[in-house]
C-alpha cells in the first residue's frame, strides 16, 4: 500500500467543517450510482437509508443540504445496484460512537462511514466489504517535528473520536504510554489539536488526509503508516443475504474502475496516494 504526501495545493479553499449535528438526514449529494437508477429497491417506491459521516472532508462531508466524498459514492453505487435510485436515499449522520446502535435500532438500514470491520464489532452487527483497506497515521500541527511516529508519543496526549479503536491501538495493542483524550468526532479533534490541547490526533490515514489538504499549513500528516483498517458496510445483525448482495456490488464496483474514479474524485488534487487495488473481500458471516 502507497501513502504520499499532502500537497498545499487545496490550501486555502475550503474551511475545515467542525461539530455539526449529533444526527441528522439530508438529500443525496455527489456522485452518481450504480446499478439501474431506475429501480425501486425491495419495494417500489420505497427509500433506503445509509448513515455516512458529514465531517471527513474527502470522505464524508455535508456541503449545504448533501453530504458528498468517496463514502457517499461508494453508498450511492451500491444503493443503485440494490434498485434505488439517488433519490430514494436518505442520508443520516452516523458518528463514530453511534454507528452500532444505528444499526441495532433501525435507524438506518446501511452504515458505510469509514467503519474498521474488527471482531469486536461483528458481536453486534454484519459487515460486508471491505470496500477499501486504509492504514491508520498520526496528524500533528504544522511546525510539530518532534512526532515522527507511533513510538514519539509516549507521554504526549493524543485524541482520537469516541466509537474509535484508534487511539487504542496505540495504547493497548502497541503499549505506548500516551494519554487518551476523545472528542466527539475528528472535527473536534482537530479544534484541540489547533489550540494546543492535545498534541496529536490518530485515525485512518484517508481521513487525516483530507483534513491536511484542506489545512496545509496548520496540520501535518506523520506519513508513517501502520496496520490496517478494513473499511466494511455495516448491516444490522443477521443479514446475510443482504452481505451477498453488497458484496456483489462492490466487486462490480471495482471491476468497472468506478472505486478510482471516486477515490480520484476525492484525492487526485492531493499528493496522498489512495490504495488503489481491489480490496479481497470476505464471507458473510
């Protein structure tokens, strides 16, 4: 897997997006869909529901009533190939910490929100995917060079959005002593980080990339990748079927190069160099 570095060339176009709204729904935003557009899912007329994030520029990001980015094209294609049309979504915001209790509750009936397929989280909930493997890296302010990687944060403060296994992997599986602080979601992360309250952020090296490019010269990206993050399509437990069906797009969706186009959509004005080979998909479980 490649990881380049974040260029300044989107320096200054756009602000970053901070806490928006714990939850809520919006009209679908960019990209198109996959499939026949023309269909009406299971039942005609009937609408589907997928929670994405709305504060991860590149990946989820509500730009004024639609959420647009990698995520929701990855969302609208697979929507398409189950028979709805762009229209017949419903976006809901899905936080890190609230993604599983979406799902249990019925809120909505998809998850694809950079959610990390891990053991722990399958207890409660079905995965299909994954539709892309990131690596998780460390954001630090701009003139920070003291933090070159995982083991430089020993005694630092580090934050990571609750709902995350971020920080804990760190922490717990890497044992380095850094303090954890958690925040609502990354946009707050990056609110501490800029006023000095912790002293970096970690998570998935696509997220921390988008923020980058849009802050240049506030934040930088470590680039020392580490481990994987699979990111699956969360589904409420017991969906078998419905996995297949997931699984079915997202292979199509990779085949007919509509995962890079996407990705290229997202990063291609960045130096970030996305993964761009054919994630190895598992079983339903």
């Amino acid at each position: 897997m490649r990881v380049g570095r974040i260029s300044s060339i989107l320096g200054g176009t756009a602000a970053l997006a901070f806490a928006l709204s714990a939850c809520g729904t919006a009209d679908v935003g960019g990209g198109g869909g996959g499939g026949d557009d023309s269909g009406g899912g299971d039942g005609g007329g009937e609408t589907i529901t997928i929670g994405v994030k709305y504060d991860q520029p590149g990946l989820g990001l509500l730009e004024g009533d639609a959420p647009v980015g990698f995520d929701v094209d990855v969302a609208t294609y697979i929507a398409g190939e189950l028979g709805y049309s762009p229209e017949q979504i419903e976006w809901a915001e899905a936080a890190s910490a609230n993604r599983e209790s979406f799902l249990q509750q019925g809120t909505v009936d998809m998850v694809i929100a950079t959610y990390s397929i891990t053991d722990e989280r399958r207890q409660v909930v079905d995965f299909a995917g994954p539709y892309y493997v990131a690596q998780q890296d460390i954001l630090v302010n701009a003139g920070n060079e003291d933090i070159q990687g995982p083991d430089d944060l020993e005694g630092k403060v580090l934050c990571s959005a609750s709902g995350s296994r971020s920080a804990h992997n760190i922490v717990d599986d890497m044992e380095i002593d850094a303090e954890l602080r958690e925040a609502g979601n990354y946009s707050e992360c990056l609110s501490l980080l800029g006023n000095g309250a912790v002293d970096a952020v970690t998570t998935d090296n696509t997220i921390l990339a988008g923020f980058a490019a849009q802050n240049p010269d506030t934040y930088r990206m470590v680039n020392n990748p580490f481990g994987e993050e699979k990111y699956g399509v969360g589904l409420p437990a017991g969906s078998t079927e419905r996995c297949e069906e997931v699984n079915a797009a997202i292979s199509k969706m990779w085949d007919e190069s509509y995962a890079t186009e996407a990705l290229e959509d997202a990063f291609g004005e960045t130096d970030f160099a996305y993964e761009e080979s054919t994630p190895e998909i598992e079983e339903c479980r």
